[in-house]
C-alpha cells in the first residue's frame, strides 16, 4: 500500500513538472511575437458515462456500464480558452490550452442476485467536479478545424450512491490524465466546437464487505461548446 501511494506521488510530481514546462513553452510562443495570440470565454454542454474493464463482483453480482450516447449523463463546462496559431502555406497550425471547470455524473447498474427470484438491478449515480487542462494540437483551413491532444485532470469532489449502501465504500483517483479529438467551426470571433474525451483509470478500488474490487473505469465524453474569443 505505501510502494502504491509513493509510486502515484512520484507519477503526481513528475505530471506537475510536465504542466509547468507547457506553461514555460506557452509563455515563450506568446513572448516570441511570431503566434496570432487570443483569448476566449468558453461554455458548453457534455455527456458522460463510466466504462468498466472488469464487471463480475461475484458469481451472481455484475456492474455494466451504460452506452454513452444512448444513456449517458449530461453535464456542463465553463473555463478560459487560449488559442495561439501561426499561418502555413496552407491552413494555419493551432496550439490550444485550456483551463475548464467540470461537472458531470455517469450511471452504473449494479445487478444482485442474479439468476434468483430475488434478483435486482439498481443503478448507481456518480458524480464528479474536476478542473481539466485540455492541451490540444490543431489545424485549420478556412471556418474548420480539426485538434487532438491529451487532458490533465484534477479531481475536485465526488459523489457516489455506493458510499450509501451498507458494507460499499468508492472513492476515485485526485489526479488523472487522457486525451480529447475535436472538431471545430470558426466564424468571426466565435468557435463551436465538438469532441470526444476519455480520462483513464479514474476510480481507486471498490471495497464491498470487505472485499476489494479494481474496476479501472474509464470516463467516456461527447461534447460541445461555444468559445468567444478577445485580441490580447
């Protein structure tokens, strides 16, 4: 348990130290003069849903997971978009940090019992507030655009419907990285954009009755969101 805990301290420290050497580098492309530089107030809708890798609990107790466009949980995020792109030959390259605050929920179903007359389905509501820092490379022609990139994300609460259930107790990793691909359309000083987002391994272990479950769950969005953008 303390090798576990120093190794995810070690792997903290090392992801601060990467954030810090991308905010070195941002500061530089501003300072440089060579990057169209803006600023833009972003809001927008998601859909969540956990993915489970591992389901059975026991010979008649499964978790599932629900399809994220079918049934998944809507949520909504708000944050600061920086965008700094220089012109090509064709097209222009865009380099795209972001600061965004996070609410969403996912649903699970627990299944009990199964295969006896006394069997259950239940499902379990999760719910998160994270502040993420999406760090995507993109490319535009004209009004489109296409972007992709990996997402740093801190954990700010928590919430779950297992923690009130007898003998449950969940809880989820403070820190987790993943990845984001998006589109956009650029018209004037506003950006639509849509994409799809993936935070890995995002619970610790799930203990029922004393026993010990590893889920390594997988959050899985879609979103979209309107960015005004301002000249620096």
């Amino acid at each position: 348990m303390i090798s576990g805990t120093i190794r995810k301290e070690n792997q903290f420290r090392i992801h601060i130290r990467g954030i810090l050497l991308i905010v070195f580098l941002l500061y530089s492309l501003y300072a440089s003069g060579q990057w169209n530089t803006q600023l833009g107030l972003k809001a927008g809708l998601i859909r969540s849903t956990l993915k489970i890798d591992e389901q059975q609990l026991s010979s008649n107790a499964f978790l599932e997971s629900t399809p994220l466009l079918r049934d998944g949980e809507f949520g909504y995020l708000i944050g600061v978009y920086f965008l700094f792109e220089k012109e090509l030959t064709v097209g222009n390259m865009q380099l795209r940090p972001e600061i965004i605050f996070e609410r969403s929920s996912s649903i699970i179903k627990y299944r009990d019992q199964v295969g006896t007359p006394n069997e259950t389905l239940t499902n379990i509501k999760e719910e998160f507030k994270n502040l993420n820092l999406p760090l995507s490379l993109g490319y535009r022609l004209a009004i489109f655009g296409v972007y992709a990139g990996p997402v740093f994300s801190f954990l700010l609460a928590s919430d779950s419907d297992f923690e009130k259930r007898d003998g449950f107790s969940r809880s989820f990793e403070g820190f987790n990285t993943g990845y984001r691909l998006g589109a956009s359309l650029n018209i004037d000083n506003m950006s639509f954009d849509f994409f799809f987002q993936q935070i890995g391994h995002v619970d610790e272990p799930l203990t029922i009755d004393g026993l010990t479950f590893d889920l390594r769950s997988r959050q899985l969005q879609v979103g979209f969101s309107l960015a005004v953008m301002l000249d620096l």
